[in-house]
C-alpha cells in the first residue's frame, strides 16, 4: 500500500514530489533529532537534486566506483543530508577501502537517523572515505568547486590517455551544487577563471541562489552580476527562475549537454527552508527548525505532520528504477567495452585496473637517478627538477604543474611528449594554472580524487594562499605532492615577503601531511620516491632555491635513511657523541661541515639528518633513542626557519639556531651570516652547549 | 646646463619624456647593480606612473603623512623601483616613526644604488616602515588590491566621522597598480566584488595587462574578458590602449574622477620591458636585463649608453615644480581647514591628531566590564561580543565584521548608532566582509594603514584562507584584532573540516603575531585590552564555540596575569608542586577542576594559565622561570589541539593531553571524552607524570 499524502504545494502527489518531499523532510528529520545541522539548503534544492540523478547523472548505485560515473560534488558541504537523503533514495551500494560490496546501503535509514554523531556514516559535512557516493570532503566553501575543475581536468586527461577509436572509456561530466558562500569565495573565482579558459564542457556548476547568507539578506555584501562575470570567465550561464520547476532544470541541464566549448553555470533562483515557516530566512540555514516549525512545514507539505524519517511507499523504488533504466545499460555496456579494450589495448587496461586500485605501474623506481657527490652541489629545486623528469615518463598519470612559477619552481616536465595540458590538448603533462595557488590546490585534489597523481608547485612562502586544501588532502589522504621551493632566508634579495619564516612549522602541523624538506639532491630522490609510493599520503616537498652540496655518501650515511624521517648521518670516530648537531635542507651540509670542523678539533659530534618529522614520528621508539639517544641531551638543530616546534628533540637542554625574526632584502651570504647560519656559529653554539653539559 | 638626449622612440626629449626615461633607466641601472630584481614591468609603467603622480595623485612630497593624501599602492610589488625610482624623483621628503622629517630625501640616489641591499631603504619589495611614501608592504599578489579596498573604506570612514559643513577633511582617492598575477589571485576577485557591491567611488585600479606572466603569454592561463567580468562586479571600466599614450591615460583618470557611484578599473595595454631586446618577453620580468641589453636599451631610448643612474638635469626640478604647484596649494589649504576645524570642532581635532599618532582617545580602558564567578559561565565568543560591544562606543575608531559569520562569532557592535557600513551609510561601524576571508585580511590591513582600529572574524579553522594578510599584518606591525571563534574540536558535530588542529600552531608560528586564546570571560577582557593597547601588534583573538565557566578570582590569580602571556593561576597549598598543570583557553578549567581534584587526593599540584606565548616570551628570564620553575620538571599541558610546540613549556620529561589526529563530527562530550579531554583523565596522566619523577 502506498502512502500518498495529498499534497497542497504542487497538487496530488506524484511519485516525483513524493520522493522531493522525502529528501527534504529526511533532511529537517535528521537535523531536528541531531539538534544540529542545516535543513535549509536541502529543503531549497531537493527538486534540483532530485532531477539531476533521476534524469541526468550517469551514476550507476550499483557501481559507485564505475571509473566512468558522473560526478555530483556537493560544494554547499553544510546541506550534507541533501547528499545522504539522495544517497539513501537512490539506494547506492556501499563499497569498502578495497572496493569491494559490503552487502550494506550506502547510508541506510538508520544511518540518517544518526546524522551527526560520533563513528556514524553521516557527519556533519560529507566525508570522502566514510560514505560511499562522497566524491569528496567538502565545507570549507568553495573547495568543491575547486576540486571539480580538478575532476574535469582528470577526465580529459583519461580520455586522452586511454580512449581509443571504438573505446570510448572516459566521457564523463561533473556537476556541482553550489552556493552564495562558494561564488564569494576567490577558490572559485580562480578555478572558474581556468575552467574558462580551458574550455571544459565536462563542467556544471549549480549555483543555489537563495538570497540569503548567515548575516542576512545577500544584499548586504553580494550584489554582484554573477552571470555576467562567469561569461567573462567564458562560461555558458543559463537561469532558471524557480528551483522546484524541474521542467526549466531539465531544459536547463539539457543545455549544458549540448555546450561542447566551454563549462556551463546554471543559476537558480531558490527558497532557503522552503515551505517552511523560516522560509526565505537566514535561521533556516544553520540551526534545527524547531519541532514546531518542522510539523508546520510537513503540514504545508501535505506531509504526515507526526511522521518521522517517512519514506512513502514505492518512492525508492520508483527512483532506482529511473535510474536503473537509464544508467544501468550504459554502464553495462561500458563494462562490455572495457573486456573488449583489455583484449586489445592489454596494458592501458592493466593501468586502468592500477589506477583503480589507487597504485602505480610497477618499474618507475628504476629510472630514480641519484647524484654524485658535489662540493658546490645544485639546488634542490633543480634536483626535484631533475627526478621529477626522470621519473615522469614511467608514471603516466603523474600530471602537474605551478602557479606560474615552472621555470623557478623548476617542475615542468621537458621530455618529449610531455607538452602542455591546454583546450586542444588534453594529452598534455604540464598545468598551467596560473597565478591561482588556492585553485591550485584546491584543484589537485580533485585531480587526485580522479585516479590521477598530481603535483602542484609555488614557493614555500605562498603555501599561505593554499591552506585549505592542503589541509584536505590530508582529511581525505590524497596522494597530492606539493611542491615549494624557496623555502627559506635563502631567497636572499626578494626579502621578508618571499622569505618563509614560519611555513616549516605551519605545515608540520597538519596531521597526516608528510613535510619533507630534503638535505642533498640523494635526499631528493628518497623524498620524491616516498612521497609516489604512498598513496594515501599528501607530500610537502620543501626545496631550496640555492645550491646545496651533494654530500658523501660513501663518508655518511646513504640517503635512503629519509625513509624512516631521521638518520644518524655522520658519527664521531670513537666513544659516544658530546653532542648532536641536527639539521635539515640547505643547512645539512652545513652542519656536516660544522661537525667536520668540530671533529678536527676533537669534539665528538654525531650529525643527524632529520628531513620528516611526520616520518620520524611513525618509527619505534628504539629506532627514534637510536638516532637521538635520551643520554646525549646536548643537541643543536640548524634551520632557517622559526624554532616552533624544535624542542621535541633537542629538549630540555638543547638549543637551536633558527630564525627569530622575519629574513630581510639582503644578498643571501649576508642574511645568512647575520642570522647566524655559519659553520663559525654552529661550531660556537655547539661547544657553548657542550661546555653546560660537562 | 640640461643634458636632453634625442629620443628616437618618442621625439627630441621633452622633460616629460626624459622623466619617463629616467625611470626606466634607473630601475633598470638598480636591478643590474644588484644583478637582482624585476625591471620589467617598470620600463612599461613608467609613463602610467609619471602621468599620475604629476597630474592627478594628491600627495605632497613635502608632507606624506598628510592624512588627506591620495594613496598610491603598487599592489605588483616586484616592480619596487618604479616606486623608488619615483618617489625619488618627486623629492618625497623622509619621515620617521614620530613622523618627524629627518632632513633626508625618502629616497636618494645612494639609496637606489642599494637596492636590495641589506638594511637599504630600497629593499626588493616595498615595505612599509621601512620607506617613507611606500603605503603598504607588497609583493604577495593581490594583497595591495586588498590593502585599497581597506584604505577607501576608511576614507569614508573617516570622512563620515570628521567632516564637517565647510571642512571636508577627508576626500582622497586610491590608486593602485596592479597586474595579471593580482587580477588572477582569488583576493583581489573578492576584493573587487566587494568594492564594487559598497561603490567605492574613490577607488582606482590600474591594471597593466601586458599579456605576459612568469611562465610566458597569458595565452597560457589567463583568457577572460576582465573588463566584462569587473562590469559584473558592478565597477567602471575604462580602455587605455597604449601605456605609452599619455593623454590617454590622462582621459582615463579625468573619467576615474568624474565617476562618482562606483570604483574604476583602468585596463592598460603595455610592453613589459618597454624598448628593450627583451621588450614584451617573459624573461623582461624577473632578472637583469644584462649589461648588453642595457646598453642596447639605452641606445633605443636616446640614453647615454654608458651612464648609469643617470638623471638629466631639469627632470627632478620639472616634476617637483609641476607637482607643486597642482598639489602644494590644496595641501596648504587643508592644514589651514584644519586650523579652523581644531577651534570649531576641537574634540575632533584632537581625535585626528590622535589617530596620526596611532593612539586611543583614553578611557576607553573605564568601560571594560568584568564577570562574576560562574560555574557554568559562557563562550569566549560571548564575552568576547560583550567586551567588544562594551569598548566600541568609547573607541569611534574601532571598526569591523565577519566573514559572514556575525551571528556565530559574536562580532556584532550593537549598540545604538552602530549600523553597517554599506553604501550610504558610511557611518556604519560594521563591515560585512561576505564569505571572503582572504579579502577580509587584506581589507583589514588596508584599514588599518588608514588610521582605524579594524577587527575582522571567522572560525579559526578558516584562518587558512587569510594566512597571507595574517603574515603581513605582523610584517607591517598593524594593530589588526583577528577574531577567530569555534577554536577546537568543541565545534562538535560540523566535524573535521570545521574543528581547527593545528591552527593555534600556525598563528603561534608566526614572529610578531600576539595570538591569545584567553581561558575564561575575565582574561577575555585583558585580552581585548592588550589586544588594543598595542598600536604596533596584530593580535589573534582564539575563542571557544561553548561555554567556559568563569573562574573565581578571589580563590585564584587574576586574570591581568594575562599582560604577562602567562601566570601561576592556582597554587598548591603548602610545599613545592609536584607537578605543573598548563592550560589554555577552555581547557584551562578543565586543569583547574583537575587542580582541584587532585588537591583533595593530597597531590600537589600548580596551574598555570599561558593564554599567549607570545605575550610570555617577551618576559625576562627570571619572571618565565618563576611560573616554570626549572626544579618542576613533571608537567603537563592541555590543549584541545595539536601539541606542536608544547615541548617548549612541557620539557623533555612532560606530556601534553592534546589532538594528535583531526576531529571528528559527534557532540562535544562525545569527542571531549574520546580524546581525553576529561578531568579524569588528567587527573591519571598528571598521577602518572608524578610518578616516573619520584
């Protein structure tokens, strides 16, 4: 039997507004038990979603890892039961780590009854990895509108590599739902900007346009004509003036489809809280409506008013089955495509397999180069550089590129073939992305949530505009590797602007992101090769912009000690060290140089390098007293960088010689003299704290 | 006797057109001297420059800090000598900090012979403080179109409060160079959609399009149509089509000064490295010319080609005369204005004499409230609304906003009269920055440049969309108050992405940034009043989402302990302590309800409060001592975040209770309970501290 409440607002109740009504009261159910949420936006945009994956996402629930599925990235992260409603509705399949069913909804009724709560499958914001048909993590507004440019730009770039005639595999689109918060935010001016500009097809976003943001009325900060600076950005804009007209989103959606040349924005014109008492209002954006408000608003909906988490009857059904009809013999026939491409194309289908699987083609690791030792050595920009191209054409999804810096940040890619990723050329490498650092970030991502493994690169100073998403990748463990290069006093002339002071520590701090900053260009090439061989693990690859002596490794220790974080590079002679000199980067060779000194003096010092923290911390901890034994507390570390952070190992009675202050306009010898970087001061400060401890 | 060489490129030398060359060839000259340095853009501004500055910008070399002065803001910071080399021309008197001439030129031929050197006042990006005429520290891109949005609405600001019938005190404009990496950078996107939404009709941007960025042709990146897009933003938008074309330009201004609804962007087409070999290639960016292109350069201009920092006679003299002669009057009568303005108005006029001090009226101090014992107490966020609102009326200068985020961070002034600052109303006290963090920062910084006391908020976790003005606001030494609210996991249920870790690190990271995260409604008070005591110190003001209990004074320190960044609390009874609780913001209740608990067991036990390590660290040795002693090695911090630098207080033989992973989305008990946020639980690891020291 089916319950079909009569419904006032849009006539006797269809299966279609049967099933709108249920994401939207699914939505205020959950928020009101939570007590916690935001039921505005999915009341708003229930008519939307509902129309977009009934008649229009490729997204098979059966197989929400299919390569080929559309994407729906939920850039408005706070209407997250929006997202679990649709999810639930439309009855997608829980996949684990491995890919593999569970046998288990995707989000269940009871899931959204748990909206909220601690170890559900239903935060607060959607949560890639925790709930399966979350393309990514969003909240932080304008992210997913990043990320998705990084989708499309993945797609284009797996066609180009894998399509061939008659095997059409990578064709997908990615929609967006998005909101004022996300068109204010830069993240998207920039990634639309390069949207444009590459002419992505693939793209659409949905721009909720609801008048409304958490201080009030739009009017009192965002009057802009948004259509008309998306078409300066180059995109198709389309409106639709009511965001429960489906037939207008239909069309609307058609258009979009039918746009080969450039991405497509389609602004709707939305009711936040619909139908409710708070409609329009901002107090339907961010808190629980009330009990009261909430039967108010099933009654207007011509809704049970007592129901709760109601499903009526064949809703569910009536929706899989739409889509089941109109996706499942497409994706069907994409799996018979792909058996037949194994056949022919046995390799790129092996990759495709790869890539799936999150893992690289096997074999990349031999064509690492490694360095011979150098007294004047390289930068280590040039290195990365170096094992950037080395490496490159045995990791065909290895795609990056800089925020205008390539030719200081030294990673394009130069080896043939490896041309530039532009509207034409979707096969190309190397990305363009313009003096962009938050879209960039925000950009790889989503590349990475697309099988690719991208890299990104400005200098280290400005990793200031790229927060966000660093901190994303390391909430979802994407395998992004930042590149920053100037990463210290050592950009001498340029001055404070350009000169990192605190950005070691600021990243350091981000749980989960493995910083390296490398000592020697034999260093580089551990660092480049572990930051690959995870891929659940973003990499901060921080590198110098002056040269670095490429040391002995047949004297110290080998590099391959980056691995584990820390190692014991050079040793003194005999007997246990009076002190441990500790140093990293461009002030490695220098504190080598200073032990060496010391060592001709009669000073026993023992020289750890000590590239990643993050690394370091995740040995034992017989290995970590191996390299930094609790006996020897007079320790010294060397960085140019703030001290924040260091007295976890030199301790208690250790000291440092880093940087208190920000750096200065000044050629680098002179900075690096006036702040202390030399091996006359290390070698000072050394027996200084030797002298305390005996 | 005048050397006017014949220029081939433009006609026998006219004074204007050597003073064009000058520039040119003095940028150039420096940046080859320094073999360092960005004479591109320079060589293609200079005749935009000259224009300005001779015809249309309202500054008086003779008096730069002349409050009504037109700004000129070189938002491509990288082009620095173009600055210097005009400011030198135009015989811009220095000022000192007191603002009191120093009898030197701001810039001086020596002093562009340095450029770039250590300590030089023509360091590689202008700061501010540093060069007497540089309005802002640039070189990040986009932050000087930021910085302009701030310093036009201060104009109105200021004007609002101070003009009279008959004294029109305040009316100046601001100019801003910018160039493609700003028109790219998402901060000047939101920047501009904000100043376009309030019709900052005194704003004008001068964007160099010369179709050149880092990595070669803006074909690569950057293809929109920007006058469309700036259209949208609501802004005029004006055509020069030869940066060359001086009366064009000139045309261009006149119609800047006659459009009176909204700002004006003046997109000029230039040459990078106008008349050089390099002329309009990437590589006349960022590196010397070469001697040889030099010379060559030179030849071109009609320069003798061996001189160096050449200025032909007549060139300093002709611009000082022509600025002069439009400038000097109206500046002469202002101070008359103003003599007038101090009898009529002399409450005001003291105000003004004030503020160009950088002071406070006093008594606002008066008006600070206290709070009563209260087991429950209130959000930091709370009384921190309450202190705000408590202090504003009595401190007129004191402007700011949120990031769409009032009503959750408290931020709102709402006393009577305090309405918001919108078109029409430039009187209003609050700002509604939108959902633009970045532009936010920068806007802020930019007021603050203009004589306000600006305060700005969002979530903490959000501050990593504004690191870059956060960095340059402790660059510049603005008294900018960032208000960051929902300061930990006890965001509760919007989860990971919203519930900061690592964001107290980062802030204390940087040198010169007063981050304090006060632990109960008291020591919020003493942080709002250091917080604006300090005329010469950004603050960031951390506040808890829940409510703290407001600890009772009487039985414990007071909260003016906070003045010293952190003081003994709570004290054990008789003897030594045993061990030393450390807390901070909500978790430094949590340590005193341990304190306690532990006292019953017969634990000795002393808390400290350490609310900013900043405010701490610049204590003597003896005083830091005194509240750490060194014979109390047992210690243990709690902070709900991550423990990156705690080693410092802890010691190697101490632990922190602290987030060693990212949230998650549950309530607050919940996660409080999972990471061991419990009184419990500090009560054992404090036990088991004591116990490995005894």
């Amino acid at each position: 039997m089916t319950h079909s409440p009569p419904n006032p607002l849009w006539g006797e109740g269809s299966l279609e507004s049967l099933a709108i009504g249920t994401i939207r009261t699914l939505a205020m159910d959950a928020v009101q038990k939570a007590n916690s949420g935001h039921p505005g936006t999915p009341m708003a945009l229930a008519a939307v979603t509902h129309t977009l994956w009934r008649d229009f996402l490729r997204y098979d629930p059966d197989a929400p890892d299919w390569p080929n599925r559309d994407r729906f990235v939920l850039s408005v992260g706070h209407a997250s039961m929006l997202l679990y409603a649709v999810l639930h509705l439309a009855g997608v399949k829980e996949i684990d780590a491995d890919r593999m069913p569970t046998g288990k909804p995707a989000v269940s009724l009871e899931d959204i009854k748990q909206f909220r709560q601690f170890g559900s499958k239903t935060p607060g914001h959607p949560e890639y990895r925790i709930t399966t048909g979350v393309e990514t993590t969003t909240g932080p507004l304008g992210q997913g509108c990043g990320n998705s440019v990084g989708m499309a730009i993945a797609e284009c770039a797996l066609a180009a590599r894998f399509n061939r005639d008659g095997f059409n595999l990578f064709d997908h689109d990615i929609y967006v739902l998005c909101g004022d918060g996300d068109m204010m935010e830069g993240v998207s001016s920039e990634a639309a900007s390069l949207a444009g500009h590459l002419g992505l097809s693939n793209l659409c976003w949905i721009y909720d346009s609801n008048h409304i943001s958490i201080e009030g009325s739009t009017k009192l900060a965002f009057t802009e004509d948004l259509g008309k600076r998306f078409e300066g950005y180059g995109w198709k804009v389309v409106h639709v003036e009511d965001a429960n007209d489906t037939a207008a989103l239909a069309s609307a959606f058609d258009v979009f489809g039918a746009t080969d040349d450039r991405p497509t924005l389609i602004v709707v014109q939305s009711v936040i809280g619909w139908g409710s008492p708070r409609a329009g209002n901002e107090k339907a954006h961010g808190e629980p409506l009330g009990e009261d408000n909430v039967r108010a608003t099933k009654k207007a909906y011509g809704w049970p008013e007592d129901s709760q988490f109601f499903v009526p009857d064949g809703v569910a059904e009536a929706f899989q089955a739409a889509i089941a009809e109109r996706v499942r013999p497409a994706r069907k026939a994409w799996e018979a495509t792909f058996a037949r491409y194994r056949k022919t194309f046995p390799m790129e289908a092996a990759q495709i397999d790869l890539l799936r699987e999150g893992k690289l083609p096997g074999g990349w690791q031999a064509a690492l180069p490694s360095f011979p030792t150098d007294a004047i050595g390289l930068a280590s920009r040039d290195s990365g550089g170096k094992v950037l191209n080395a490496i490159a054409p045995h990791v065909p999804l290895l795609m990056g590129g800089s925020a205008d810096l390539s030719p200081s940040t030294k990673t394009k890619m130069t080896f043939e073939g490896a041309s530039s990723f532009e509207r034409g050329d979707p096969a190309g490498r190397n990305l363009h992305f313009g003096v962009r650092e938050h879209a960039m970030g925000s950009i790889a991502n989503g590349m990475a949530l697309s099988y690719l493994r991208p890299y990104c690169s400005t200098f280290l100073v400005f990793a200031d505009y790229m927060r966000a998403p660093i901190r994303l990748a390391a909430i979802m463990e994407l395998p992004v590797t930042f590149v920053f290069t100037h990463d210290s006093i050592g950009v001498g002339e340029d001055g404070p602007t350009h000169q990192p002071v605190e950005h070691l520590a600021t990243l350091r701090a981000v749980p989960g992101l493995n910083t390296i900053r490398p000592g020697d260009a034999n260093e580089v090439v551990v660092a480049w090769k572990v930051a690959l061989e995870h891929s659940n693990v973003p990499t901060a690859l921080v590198l110098s912009r002056q040269a670095i002596p490429t040391l002995d490794r047949k004297r110290y220790a080998a590099a391959e000690g980056l691995q584990k974080g820390g190692y014991v590079l050079a040793e003194c002679k005999d007997g246990d060290p009076e002190i441990i000199l500790i140093g990293t980067g461009s002030e490695l060779p220098l504190v080598v140089a200073a032990h060496e000194k010391l060592r001709a003096e009669g000073v026993r010092s023992r020289v750890v390098s000590l590239p990643s923290w993050y690394l370091f911390e995740m040995q034992d901890d017989a290995y970590r007293k191996h390299v930094l034994p609790d006996a020897v507390r007079a320790r010294l570390a060397v960085e140019q960088a703030g001290s924040l952070g260091w007295d976890r190992y030199v301790g208690s009675d250790g000291d440092t010689i880093t940087m208190k202050t920000f750096g200065a306009s000044a050629p680098l010898a002179i900075l690096q003299e006036h702040h202390g970087f030399t091996i006359e001061n290390v070698c000072a400060i050394a027996r200084h704290i030797i002298g305390k401890h005996s």
